[in-house]
C-alpha cells in the first residue's frame, strides 16, 4: 500500500485526490457508493505489478476530493468531466475503463460522451440504462417499489444523512459494503437502517482496518456529497426548495443521447446476489 501514490488533480473546477501506481497502459477505476479510491487497492497494486499504470481518484463529494455544496453540481456531465480533466491534466489520451456500482454508471455515461477516450470498459452490477423519453426513472422506483426504496428515500436534503448521524459510521459502512439480498433495498421511515441486516462476520475481502478507513473518510467528509449523485437522477422538487429552484437531473440532460448504444468492447460482470441484479 506505501507504493501507492496519492496526490491532487485541480480538474473541471475542483480538487481531486488521486491514488496511482505503475506505468504502461492506463486503467482508470471508479468507485462506487459508499465507496472511495480504496475500494481498488488491491487492483492499483496488482495491475501494476503487471505492466499496468492503474488510477483511482476519490470522486467529487467523497474522500479527500472537494465536495461542492449544490445538488446540482453532481449531474453525469459534472462527474464524467472531472474525469476527462483529470486525464488531460496527466497527460492521458485514452484508457482502459473499470466501474462499479455508480462507478459504473458513470462510465456508462463516460463511453456514451466520450468514447474515443475509451478502449475497453469493464463494468459491475450495474447495467447500461437506456434512456426512456416517455419515464423519469424517479417515477418508475416510486412505482415499483413504493417510497420507501432506499432511492426515493435518498432525494430530501438531509433527511437521510440524518438517519445516517444516528449510528456509529463504521457500522454503517458495514452494513452498506456487507449487504446481500435478494431483493430490493428498502429503508422504511418507521424503522430506518434497522432494515439493512448486520454482517454476522467480515468478508474475507474486508477487515476492520479496511472499515475504519472508509468511516474516518466519511466522518471527515459526511454523506451528503455521495447522496447528491441520487437526487440528480431524476427531476425532484425538496420541500425545501421553492419552486423556481428545480434540479437539473441526468434524465433532462441525457435528452441528446436517446437511442445512442455503447459502441466500446464491453464486458460486464454481475454477482447473483446483487443488489441491482436484484431490482426485478
């Protein structure tokens, strides 16, 4: 882990904390939520080792990255550009692509805008969603799900960074990077994170050094930055807000992409226990 370097690219109007390591053939990683760059150590210190330069910034809201305070500076056309600033504040022409989680529906949009930066992407749990004019996906989980699918309850300001406040955060942490259901994820308003199991033991893949890493991350940081990502999914007015302050969200944005396909190589994985495998 000391081989890893760590520095900070100013990019697209922010700073972004930067973990590297290697040279030759750049693979750029993006993390998922509640994630950081350190969801890819392992990946930073193996890829290197074989001829591989592997990068993985904390994304804008998280970790050591500046989180800005406006909702509505979290849109895909906010996240995908930190990511080509990035690239051309190093240099870097083109890269070999891994996401997950929303890292990996960030590099869904990133092929879509961008493909000729692109020569390959690997992608995990969560796959390429065409955009449907006639639906705002905030809509269609409302539903399906009802109001309580943990999207729906991440769209009021604060509100859920609230409930978030109320237990120890290494806990949280464990229960977000251990969960496995096979079913939708709901957060009733009654009962809260109660809902989302304990992990009865650690997965091999995770120790408590690893969990105290991402709680002092996102004591230091808070979880607003990482909820803005939800609440520009879709068109959505905070009680809060007046009316004439309305998000502008990747649905609306997206509109000139209609019917565009993914046209880089592409494989996608997916665990059948996912919880987006797990949204049927």
């Amino acid at each position: 882990m000391e081989k890893i370097e760590h520095t900070t690219v100013g990019t697209n109007g922010i700073n972004m904390h930067v973990a590297s390591i290697g040279t030759g053939p750049v693979v750029l990683f993006i993390h998922g939520f509640p994630e950081l760059w350190y969801s890819w150590r392992n990946q930073l210190l193996y890829l290197s080792s074989r001829g591989y330069r592997a990068i993985a910034p904390d994304l804008r809201g998280y970790g050591d990255t500046d989180a800005p305070p406006s909702v509505t500076s979290y849109t895909a056309l906010h996240l995908v550009g930190d990511l080509i600033g990035l690239l051309d504040k190093l240099g870097i022409h083109q890269v070999f692509l891994v996401g997950h989680d929303w890292g990996a529906l960030i590099a869904w949009y990133f092929c879509l805008f961008r493909p000729d930066r692109v020569k390959a992407l690997v992608n995990m749990s969560v796959p390429f969603p065409p955009r449907n004019p006639a639906v705002r996906p905030l809509n269609n989980f409302r539903a399906v799900y009802g109001d309580d699918y943990y999207i729906c309850r991440f769209q009021e300001p604060g509100e859920i960074e609230e409930e978030f406040a109320q237990i120890d955060t290494a806990r949280l942490m464990k229960k977000f990077l251990c969960l496995r259901i096979a079913k939708p994820l709901c957060i009733p308003k009654d009962t809260g994170l109660s809902t989302v199991p304990d992990p009865s033991a650690l997965p091999s893949w995770l120790s408590e050094e690893d969990v105290n890493y991402y709680a002092s991350k996102f004591n230091q940081k808070g979880f607003t930055g990482p909820v803005n990502y939800y609440r520009c999914s879709d068109l959505y007015v905070p009680k809060t807000y007046t009316m004439a302050i309305i998000i502008k969200e990747n649905w609306e944005l997206m509109a000139p992409w209609t019917g565009v396909q993914i046209e880089v190589p592409v494989k996608f994985i997916v665990g059948d226990q996912d919880l987006v495998y797990n949204n049927k």
